[in-house]
C-alpha cells in the first residue's frame, strides 16, 4: 500500500465522500475494542468503491493531471500517476497469476485480492483449493468474524477509490467489459462460487438493491454526479475544468 502522503489532508477525500452514506452503516461497536467493520463488509464495500471509481477513472482517463487535484496534494500529480499505473498492473497480474484468467466484475475481483492477501486462496476462476475443503472452510469462517479497526478501514478505503482510478484510467476497455458482464448480462454464478467457498456475500450490498439493470452509462451519470457534487464543496475551481456542471442538481 503507498504512503498516505501521496493522497490529500484537510478536507475529506473523495473515497470518504462517495461512502459517507453506506459506511456508518457497517460500523459495530462491540462491548471490547473500539469501533470497527467486519472483514466481508469492509470487502464488499472495497469492491463497489473500486468499481465506482473505476468507472470514473475511465470516463475522464483524458483529464487525469485534474481528476488527479481531487485526491492527492498540490505539485504532486505527476508521482501520484505513474503510482497509479504501476499499482494497478500489479493488482491485475497477481489476480491472473492466482486465478488463471482476468476478473470477470469487480466483486469478484476485490474479493479474491482481499482474501488472498489475508492467507486465503477462494475457488475462483481456475485456482485450486490448498488443502481441504474443511480446513478451507474454516479459514473463510474465522476471517469473516476479522474486525478490522475503524482507522484501518478508513485508509483502506480512501486507497481503493485511489487504485480504481487508476484501475479505469489504465483498463478502460476491461472496466467496461467487467462491469458490462455483471450488470447488464447478470450472471449468478460467480456469487455462488463464492457462496461455495464459504463467503457470505449479500447479493448487492452495497451495489444496486433493485432487480433494475443499471447501464454502464447511467452508472458513469450516477459516478459523475458524486464527483460533481464533492468537487463543487471543496474543489469548485475543478468543476468547469473537468466538465462536470451538468451533473449538479
């Protein structure tokens, strides 16, 4: 993960904006220990931030050097985007190496990262169960119950809206196709493979809760606005610049 330097202070992020209205909601405080998410929730939430910013990614791939004055300091533009680029062939080349084949949507695709960074490899794509299917299932069980610290969570978050970005700016072609591939020729396989490796994953939590399929334009209307919304608060000078007037209300 990079050094948190390379992202903005002050002023919430755009990662913190986008999830003021779905994280409190994850948020559990238990009678020991300070507040924290539960490691499946702060996972699914990964996946629809990234997916979010993907797409945001890819639609304003051309005006980068100014989508990048949202979330990094001032002068530090041009470290932040080559980071970006870097992190997110690395990402896709580690999910390949482990998966055999490229992400097929964004759930998925986060899913299997998290879990795999955490010491669990899940029956995606072509990878084999190490050990077990017992002691897989046990290992699943016990990082379901992981609570992640609320301050973690947080940088958490505020670097996968990071590495989505740079996810659509480098990938626009595969961003399209996974998100394309998952909402608008829904497909219930991939969330009962994961249901077969012992995930307990909500169909759409956070993703859309009606059976409505939402086009990748309407998502990127959707993306756009938030960005709109965040930039006229605390960036207005970058409303204009990055052509986002007609999205605010």
């Amino acid at each position: 993960m990079a050094s948190n330097s390379r992202l903005k202070p002050g002023p919430p992020t755009l990662g913190q904006f986008m999830m003021r209205g779905i994280v409190p909601n994850a948020i559990k405080k238990g009678l020991f220990g300070g507040p924290h998410i539960l490691f499946p929730d702060l996972v699914n939430i990964c996946a629809f931030l990234f997916q979010s910013n993907a797409i945001i990614g890819r639609v304003r791939r051309s005006q980068i050097d100014l989508l990048a004055k949202l979330f990094t300091e001032p002068g530090r533009e041009s470290d932040l985007i080559p980071w970006l680029r870097q992190r997110s062939n690395k990402q896709l080349n580690e999910y390949k190496d482990v998966f055999g084949e490229e992400p097929t949507d964004f759930q998925t695709y986060i899913t299997g990262l998290e879990y795999q960074t955490a010491g669990i490899t899940l029956q995606f794509g072509n990878a084999q169960l190490r050990g077990s299917l017992k002691e897989h299932t046990k290992q699943v069980e016990k990082q379901s119950k992981y609570k992640v610290p609320l301050d973690f969570a947080d940088q958490k978050l505020q670097m996968t809206a990071v590495e989505g970005i740079g996810f659509g700016i480098e990938y626009p072609d595969l961003t399209e196709k996974m998100y394309r591939g998952a909402n608008e020729n829904i497909d219930r396989e991939n969330g009962n493979n994961a249901r077969q490796a012992g995930l307990d994953i909500p169909w759409c939590f956070p993703f859309q809760q009606n059976p409505d399929v939402i086009t990748l334009e309407e998502q990127e209307n959707i993306a756009l606005s938030m960005v709109a919304a965040y930039a006229s608060e605390y960036h207005p000078q970058l409303v204009t610049p990055l052509d986002l007037d007609g999205y605010l209300e």
